[in-house]
C-alpha cells in the first residue's frame, strides 16, 4: 500500500494526453457524485466536494471541482514513465496487460497500485497509437478512450472510477495497548468512537482496529460500520496480563500498516500507557519509510509512560510522518473528537513551523506571534499546538488564535495535555494571528485546511538515468545535485492568471539561502509546473508553493513532511515483469547505488513483507557492492519470488536497504508489485 514514486511521478503531458475522455469520464463521474450526495446536502444542490463557504468564487468551473482531471492526469502522467523505445506493441501484450489492469481494478484493495498497473496498459495502447499515425492511420479516440472503452467491457464506470479515485475516504487505524492497566482508557476509545462518528462517519471507509499486548501482538480486524467497531472492542479488548512497563508497540504498527485493508493516506491512533521495547533503529526507519511512502499519520495518545520520560521513538515517528504525541489524562480521550477528525483526512499545510534549534531569547510574559494567511480556498481552518516540556503545559492556556484585522469569524479552542487545537470554520480571509508565551524553548504548531476545494500540491523530483529511454522520479532527492522539480497544483483553477508561482526550500522554518524557483506552467496540462536546476540542501528542508488567487489574495501551502536528502542514492532502474508476479514464479529487479560525495562500500539486503514471498540479492553475491567512483550508478540484481497460492490482486511490498561500511549511513527503497492471475 506504498504511495511510491509512481504516484508522485507527476510530469510533463504530451499533447496526445489532451483528449482523454473527460466528457464521458466527468459524466458518469457528477452524475454519481449528484445521486450519492443527495442525501448529504439536504437538497442544496452544491456537491459536498464544493467550498461549503465560498463555493462560486476564486474557481473555474463553478461549484464542481475539477476533479476527473486529476484522477485521469495521474495516470497519464505516470504512463510517460513507462514510454521507451523498448515498449512493445504485440496484441498478446498489449491484452496482458490490459487484463491486468481490469484485475486490479476488480480485486487489488491498493488505489496507488492499481494506478500504476492500469499507466502500464495506457503506455502500451500510447505506443501503438503513435505506431498508427506514423503508418498514416488516424485515430478517432485518444489512448485512453480506447482503454476505458475495453475496460468497459468488463467494468461499469462507477467501477473503474472509484478504483482509480485515490482521494476517497480513508481507514481510521486504531491501535490499543490492552495490558492490564488499560482498562479505563479502553473505555475512553469506545467512547471516543461515539463522539467521532457523529459527525465524520461518511469520511471513514473502514475502522482498523489492533489490540497489542506482552507477548502477544493481535492481527487487525476491519470494520465497516462504527457499531461494529464499538461491539468488537467490548467484547475482546479486554485489558489483561503485561506486567513490566515497555510494550511491543512498534510490532504492533508494523502488524497495521502491512494489512491490506488499511488504505492509503490514513492516519493510526495508538492509545498506550507505556514505553516501548521493540522500537530498535531499524523498525523505526522501516515504519517511517512505510508511513511517508503512504501518507500514514501516527499519532499516539500516551496517558503514561515507564519512568519519568516519554519515549523519544513516539516522538520521532510522529514527527516524521506529521502525526503528533498527545500526552493527556485518562479523561481527555473520549474529548478528542475534533482531533481524531483533524487527522483523518491528511488535509493541505497552510504552515507548519517548530522551535529554533536554538531558542530565540524571551520572556514567558512576552508574546511571540506567527502569521498564516487564509486565502478564499480555505474552508476549514484547523491549527494544533504542541509543547514539548512538562514544565511549560500551564502555558497553553495563554496561546491564542485570532485573526489580525477585523473580522466576525473566531476560533473554537479546545486543550488536550500537551496540545491545544483551535477549528475554524468558514474563517475570514486574509491573516491570522497565532499567538503564545516567548519564552516556550519547545514548541511545534500545524494549521492546515481539508477539502478538494483547497489549493494543494504535490512535488516530484526527476532523476535522469544514463539510459535516455528511463527516468525515475522520486520524492527523496540526493544531496547537493541539481534537479529538475515537477509540482502538480490541485485545483490549479484558483490560481490568478499570468501570475507567479514560486517554489521555496525551506530550512529550519526559514526560507534556503534566500533562493526561491520560479515554476513555469507546462502548455500542455495548466496544473503541472516545473522549475530547472533546483540546488538540494544537504540537510532536511520542507518545500513549500507561493503565489496568488484569482481574487489577487496570497497563498502558501507547505509539503506535509520534511525531505531528508541522503548522499547515497538508491533507485530501480528495472523491473522485468511490469511489477507484476504470478503464483510459484519469479521476477527480476535491477537496482543501482549512486554516491554524490565519496568512494563507499554498502551491504545491501531486501526483503519481502508479505508471508511467503522471498526477495534476495542475486548480484552480487556476496551482497557487498563497492562503488569506487562517485556519480557513477553501480548496478545489484535483486529476485523475488512468490508463493504457489497467493491471492490474485494483492499487493506486495518489498524493502531493500543499502548500509555504508564506512559511516554507516542506511538508505532505504520500496518496491510493490502485484499478484496477478495472467
């Protein structure tokens, strides 16, 4: 259930994309949104996808966001990828792959895979296409017409829509401690259940719940229905057993986010009392691997913890992924509705900010202030605070959200331990104050807006291979290199017309070196922009896209986690199957190492997450690769081999890892396939 490269692997449209059956797809897509919506909107005739504030200005198109390009440009965007000289144009292929892709719309529970296997399909009818037109044959319908028509044999519309729609609704992962002393805050979930689902239950595809103790870690059940949740944990979360305080948390997560009905950009709630003992470096960075390649949000609500220290592995996971630890009393759990409905859709950045590594002098008795600027996209504002020192929590009841100018509209203030969380509704446009103590050394905040209404990005960063017939994209970058950054703009329509959109880098809150990219707008696809020869830092940066609205009002918006630029590149250079493996069979995976700075020499192992699979390094043997040149790629070959009884649709994760002999420095790279029955 990886959010890999392919889905980030947003880039330059050829003008043979242009007609790619938007009127029949927008059709069968708004006549199933009217009919569904209904019911939801009481009559008002404006879709629940709309800007329930402001829904007949700063956008084209009306009320009806521009969303079947979107589902359509992933595809496409990601079928580029696959278009080589080598591509080949057979029938037997071309129908392979085209059943592979009706498969995987009928069985695969992964959107993002099925994404990318369907993109395998449409480079191939691309091909044959351009084939046509040099033989002098004209094509009346586009690529994509003749693949949605042959799909249409087999699925409805509906059917290939809501597989391709990567935006729908999300799990709700629920991860409880129930060792012994659990008992009273299992009561608080169940609670908490009741309040969440009175008002967000149509956002929340199924509720993944796992219960973890000592020794044992449970397997996760799904639910479609809250009622079922709440039935499943009177009946069986019943807090029993453990003893010494750390518990097997992180095996407990790992149990979640490899369950294939734990879907895509989703966040997990773990309610513990205790400190972990399983959270070893290597799980740490598999988990964090896991939750960015999926868009995971971890979120802990600890009530307690072994000795007099929160367990820093809670923290860097939170962090990393754009969750948060809530450090709160028994009571507060079944309160935090509003937080739990903060999370469940990732939602857009408007800014996040933290603490200086090195504290700005105050005073508590002064104020710091940090502006965030809502513009007439901004339906919902939701701002979190978290400070990080025990000593500092009588503080928060001074922190304040209000907006700088005049303005009617205020926030709803809510406090949960270590964290305060404002929502406003339909605010005002222009600035608004966030306001707290100065003196506060340890201090993090998030506001952030949800809706397909809302401007929005994602970023991409391409990475030429010597062999021109292959490019990777990848949302890790290395260090120091020049790239080429692709960004996607959502609901690019509200952007003011001839205006520019900038591209910072951001470091430590602040923008790097000063330096920020103009991106220009492909002429072919109007949400796609690029910006050449961007310089990676060497160290952590968070990207972020400025500019104005149609209405002349200034934007920002703020990529969900930081970027962590390694030195050491690790990237797929081929897989021989088109990611796909059948049953008792094998594939093949050409890998390749790349050091922008020093000579090093790596161990590199992989592994295959799914029971029953095997993924093993072929070449080199002795699985140890000397890379003796820098800028150069160093190529390992990776098989992988699957079962004789997998089930057809399901997706498999493979993890391979490169670790330097020299300063020990660990990257990691992701791998899915799909089993398929052809």
């Amino acid at each position: 259930m990886l959010r890999l490269y392919f889905l980030y692997s947003v880039f330059l449209v050829t003008a043979s994309v242009l007609g790619y059956g938007l009127n029949n797809l927008e059709s069968t897509l708004k006549n199933k949104s009217v009919k569904s919506q209904a019911k939801q909107n009481n009559g008002s005739g404006i879709l629940r996808l709309s800007d329930p504030c402001r829904h007949d200005v700063g956008r084209a198109g009306g009320t009806y966001p521009n969303k079947i390009p979107k589902l359509i440009n992933q595809i496409s965007h990601l079928a580029d990828t696959f278009m080589d000289n080598n591509t080949t144009t057979s029938t037997k292929e071309i129908n392979r792959l085209r059943n592979v892709c009706a498969e995987s719309l009928q069985k695969n529970k992964d959107k993002r895979m099925t994404v990318k296997i369907c993109a395998l399909a449409l480079a191939r009818y691309r091909k044959r296409q351009k084939e046509r037109k040099g033989l002098g044959r004209e094509n009346e319908k586009s690529p994509w017409e003749e693949l949605y028509a042959d799909l249409g044999e087999i699925l409805s519309g509906d059917e290939i829509i809501d597989a391709l729609d990567l935006y729908g609704e999300s799990s709700l992962g629920i991860v409880i401690d129930n060792t012994g002393s659990m008992s009273d805050n299992i009561e608080e979930v169940i609670a908490l259940i009741d309040k969440f689902i009175d008002k967000t239950e149509e956002d929340v595809i199924n509720f993944v719940i796992l219960l973890y103790g000592d020794p044992n870690i449970g397997k996760p059940m799904s639910f479609n229905y809250a009622e079922e949740a709440k039935e499943f944990l009177r009946n069986y979360a019943v807090a029993s057993m453990g003893g010494d305080c750390p518990e097997l948390t992180c095996g407990a997560i790992e149990e979640m986010v490899t369950f294939s009905d734990f879907m895509y950009d989703s966040p997990i709630f773990v309610f513990t009392d205790a400190n972990s003992k399983d959270c070893n470096e290597n799980l740490v960075d598999d988990l964090i691997s896991v939750g960015v390649d999926n868009y995971y949000r971890y979120n802990f609500v600890v009530t307690d913890f072994c000795g007099d220290k929160l367990d820093g592995n809670y923290s860097i996971l939170a962090q990393e992924t754009g969750g948060n630890v809530y450090v709160v009393d028994e009571g507060d759990i079944r309160e935090m509705q509003d937080i739990v409905r903060y999370h469940m859709r990732g939602g857009t950045v408007l800014k996040k900010q933290s603490s200086p590594k090195i504290a700005s002098p105050g005073r508590y008795s002064e104020q710091r202030s940090v502006e965030i600027n809502v513009d007439e996209t901004v339906g919902k504002l939701d701002v979190d605070v978290v400070f990080g020192n025990a000593n500092e929590l009588h503080l928060l009841s001074e922190v304040t959200l209000k907006p700088k100018y005049k303005c009617e509209h205020t926030a709803e203030r809510q406090r949960f331990g270590n964290t305060v969380y404002f929502k406003v509704d339909c605010p005002c446009i222009g600035v608004w104050e966030l306001r707290f103590p100065a003196g506060v050394e340890n201090w993090e905040f998030t506001a952030k807006t949800h809706g397909d209404h809302s401007i929005d990005f994602d970023i991409v960063f391409e990475r030429p291979s010597p062999n021109n017939n292959f490019r990777e994209f990848t949302k890790q970058p290395c260090a120091t290199e020049k790239t080429k950054a692709w960004v996607t703009v959502y609901q690019h329509e509200s952007l003011k017309e001839k205006n520019r959109v900038y591209l910072h880098i951001s470091i430590d809150n602040q923008k790097y070196d000063g330096t920020a990219y103009a991106l220009v707008q492909d002429e072919y696809n109007p949400g796609m922009f690029y910006a050449k020869n961007v310089t990676i830092p060497e160290v952590e940066f968070m990207p972020a896209i400025l500019g104005k609205t149609s209405l002349g009002t200034r934007f920002m918006r703020y990529q969900r986690n930081n970027i962590k630029p390694p030195s050491t590149c690790l990237n797929i250079a081929q897989v021989s199957s088109h990611y796909t493996i059948r049953a008792d069979e094998e594939t093949v995976v050409v890998m390749n190492i790349l050091n922008r700075h020093t000579p090093n020499t790596y161990d590199i192992y992989c592994k295959a997450r799914n029971k029953g699979f095997t993924a093993t390094v072929i070449f080199p043997a002795s699985n140890v690769l000397e890379v003796s040149r820098v800028n150069v790629e160093y190529y390992f070959y990776v098989k992988i081999r699957a079962p004789s009884n997998p089930t057809p649709g399901t997706t498999v994760q493979i993890s391979c890892y490169a670790i330097s002999k020299i300063n020990w420095e660990k990257v990691q790279r992701s791998l899915a396939l799909m089993v398929t029955s052809y």
